[in-house]
C-alpha cells in the first residue's frame, strides 16, 4: 500500500500497512503518538499492538526491523524483534514493546517501522514487506506548558456532554484525583463494533465530547487516564476509541481487569480554536460472562508556545 497518508485511509483500511496477496498488518495506534511522561522516570515501555493477517496459502514468518530516523537512536532499545509463525488463513495480535529512556525535556523522535514476512524459520526468504513512519512526541503536562483543561469529575461533567443522555455515571469510585471518576457504560447495552482486522473496537454512536480552544499553541496534547478495567469474565482488553475534525485514535489498553491500576493516555490535538473531542470507551452490559466497562478520570489538554 505504501505511503498513503493515514488521515486519506477509510476506515477498513487505516493502519493496513502492507505487504504482498492476503497479507496484511494493522497497528492499533495511530503514526502519530503522544507519550507524558510526568511523574515518570529511568525506562518506559510503549505498548504498540499490531495484528497480523495472513490470509495467503502458506504459513509465514514475521518480523519487525525498526529504525531510529530522528532522534537519539542509544535511548530506545527493543526495537526489533522476531514475531514468530502465523498459520496460513490465520491471524494474531503481537503487542510490540520497544523501550525508551525518560526524556529530561519535550522531544520528538521518528521511528521507520519495518514488517516483514518470510516463508522460512531462518527469516532467509522473503514474502513480503513494508513500512510505515511513526512520531513520537514526548512531553510532560508539568513541565513547560500551559493547561487549558483540567477535568476530574468531581461530582460534575466538567462541561462534557454525553451522547446518548444516559451514556456514562460520575461514581464515587476508583480515582486518579479527587474522590470522583466516569463509569464509562449504559445499562443493557453494548458499545462495541469488530473492525477490519477481526478486532473489537468501540463504535462511534456512544460517546462523551467537548470543544477545546487550542489556538495560539504550536503543540496542543489530551491526556486521560483510565483507573479501573471491570471485567465479569471472557471480555476484551479496553480499548478507548479518541477522534476529533481530523483523526481516528484506537488505542487497547494492556491493563490488569479488576485491579486499580491508572493508566495514562495521550494524543496530539489539532491547533484550533474548536477542537472538538470525542471519547469512546469500549463496553459491555447485557449479560454475564461478557460485561464489562471502564473507570475514566482526569482528563486534561495542555499546550505548549
């Protein structure tokens, strides 16, 4: 596929990377990705998930080969790796892991990520491959910044809207500041769609959203963090679905189920005197053994002069 810009791809087709006949790859963040690192120190691990697809007549080997093309390539360690064996007309979901040293101060570094598919355990034979360019913007929301919103649903929506009326409950329960947090769910339904990988994304119908003011930044970030990961039994990993007037976040979260544990999210934002926001987290409520839903808490958008 190429180059084609990932804001020009249709939904079926984001992320698709590659690669020869029936063989695909969908990475579940988008090329653009934002990493706060506040509070944070020595080395931190990015989760990058990237389902494979191989649809062709044979089994096939996969690998990774990444390469630092702007920044400081002795930070980053991890970077490439041997995924392993996909059956033929199989597919998995490999969670990439590579490793990078806390920044002292706000940095943008490029990685050119390489797939590759070879008919052979000795990774000799090449199928086919591709690559697709990814930009990580490492910042911290207390450093160097300025906060245009800061949202804990302490008792209040803090000006965000759900959509349906009934999407959502402020519970007293499981914060990241404050005493109170969103219970990402709607009773006796469910917010979930699977997507062009065979993957369960969370749909657009069930959200929450606010406009932001963005103008006059050269960088403008939003940060969330998910505290609590509720699951009866059998259900997916989260997945929060972030999108604005021009792009598409779907990021899985690989969290413990009914452990309080925040994890923190974060994505670019346009420069825009209405940035409008909507937020996506994938649920379930109609029956055991499938229910599931999620804790959100202290949402904030900071910019940067």
């Amino acid at each position: 596929m190429g180059q084609t810009g990932y804001e020009n791809l249709t939904d079926s087709e984001k992320g698709e990377l590659f690669l020869a006949s029936g063989v695909l790859a969908f990475p579940h963040n988008d090329p653009d990705i934002a990493v706060d690192y506040s509070g944070m120190s020595g080395t931190i691990t990015l989760d990058q998930y990237i389902d494979l697809v191989n649809n062709s007549t044979i089994p096939l080997y996969f690998k990774i080969v990444a390469t630092i093309t702007d920044g400081d390539s002795s930070k980053w360690g991890n970077i490439s790796v041997n995924v392993g064996l996909v059956a033929a007309s199989g597919k998995t979901s490999y969670k990439w892991q590579p490793t990078r040293v806390v920044p002292s101060a706000k940095v943008t570094e490029a990685i050119r990520i390489s797939i590759q598919a070879y008919t052979d355990a000795g990774y000799s034979v090449l199928y086919g491959d591709d690559y697709a360019d990814y930009h990580y913007y490492f910042f911290s929301h207390s450093s160097g910044c300025t906060i245009i919103d800061f949202d804990d649903f302490e008792n209040t929506w803090d000006g965000w809207v759900p959509s349906p009326v009934g999407l959502g409950e402020i519970m007293e329960a499981f914060a990241y500041t404050g005493a109170y947090t969103l219970r990402f769910v709607e009773d006796d339904t469910d917010n979930f769609e699977v997507d062009s990988s065979g993957q369960t994304i969370p749909i657009q119908t069930k959200y929450i959203s606010k406009t932001f003011n963005t103008s006059g930044y050269v960088t403008a970030f939003l940060i969330l963090h998910l505290t609590y990961f509720y699951n009866a039994a059998s259900a997916p990993l989260p997945v929060i679905r972030i999108w604005t007037g021009t792009k598409d976040y779907i990021i899985r979260v690989p969290t413990t189920a009914n452990t309080f544990k925040p994890y923190r999210i974060a994505i670019p934002l346009s420069i825009s005197a209405t940035e409008n926001v909507h937020i996506s987290v994938l649920f379930r409520d109609l029956a055991i053994p499938t229910m599931c839903w999620s804790y959100i808490d202290s949402i904030i958008v900071v910019g940067f002069h």
